[in-house]
C-alpha cells in the first residue's frame, strides 16, 4: 500500500478505510429513503439520522481526501423530495413552534442541497 504524507488519510489503507465509512453512510441512507416513510418521521431515528449521515458525508468530501465517495447529485435530489414531503406531512403533529419548523425546514433543505452541489461538482470533475 502506498503513502503519500504524513496525514491521517495520506496513505492506501485510509483511502480505502474512507471509501468504507462513506459506503457505509450512503448505504444506511438509501436503505432508510427505500423503506417505510414511517421510519423518516421527524421524531424517528432516521428521521434524525438521515440528515445527520448527509451533512457527515457533505464535510468528509469538502476535505479532498482520496477515497472520498458520494451518491450522484440526482440521487440526493430525490432523498431530498422524498425526505421533505415526509417531514412536512408530518411535523405539524409534534407541535413545534412557527419559528422552530421554518428553521429546521431551513436546515434541512441547506443539508440537502449543500450535498446536491457537492456531487454535482464532483461528478463533473469525473
């Protein structure tokens, strides 16, 4: 395996260690988008995870280490519809507050969408 710096991820075996951890992520994620909307609530786990997986994925590929891996922008953009069309039927059952919903609306969608732009970038560096 080869080295190249002095950095946690300057070698093979991190590369490839990296390209595990986001498989890992993306796969947790498209298996909780294909199954029950039920399992993307806002108050469900993945309802939380989700978000939380995509952002992960977001700032490991802003950090240029080889061995980066992300799902294409299209894919993402559809996470995205089916994700925020679950969220909006559903949140007003929780009861947040006017000003809760429109920031966490707001959140979600820059999650989605910083995502979307990463990829679109990176596949056009492809």
């Amino acid at each position: 395996m080869g080295t190249w710096g002095s950095g946690n991820f300057d070698s093979d075996t991190a590369a490839d260690h990296l390209a595990d951890v986001m498989a890992r992520l993306i796969t947790e994620v498209t298996e909780a988008m294909a199954g029950d909307p039920v399992e993307i609530e806002p108050d469900e786990y993945w309802g939380v995870a989700v978000p939380c997986n995509l952002e992960i994925l977001h700032l490991l590929a802003e950090q240029g280490h080889v061995g980066t891996e992300l799902p294409k922008a299209a894919v993402v953009a559809e996470w995205k519809t089916a994700f925020m069309a679950v969220w909006e039927s559903t949140i007003d059952g929780l009861g947040p507050s006017p000003a809760y919903k429109d920031e966490r609306r707001a959140v979600l969608t820059a999650t989605f969408d910083r995502l979307t732009q990463t990829c679109t970038a990176r596949e056009a560096d492809l």
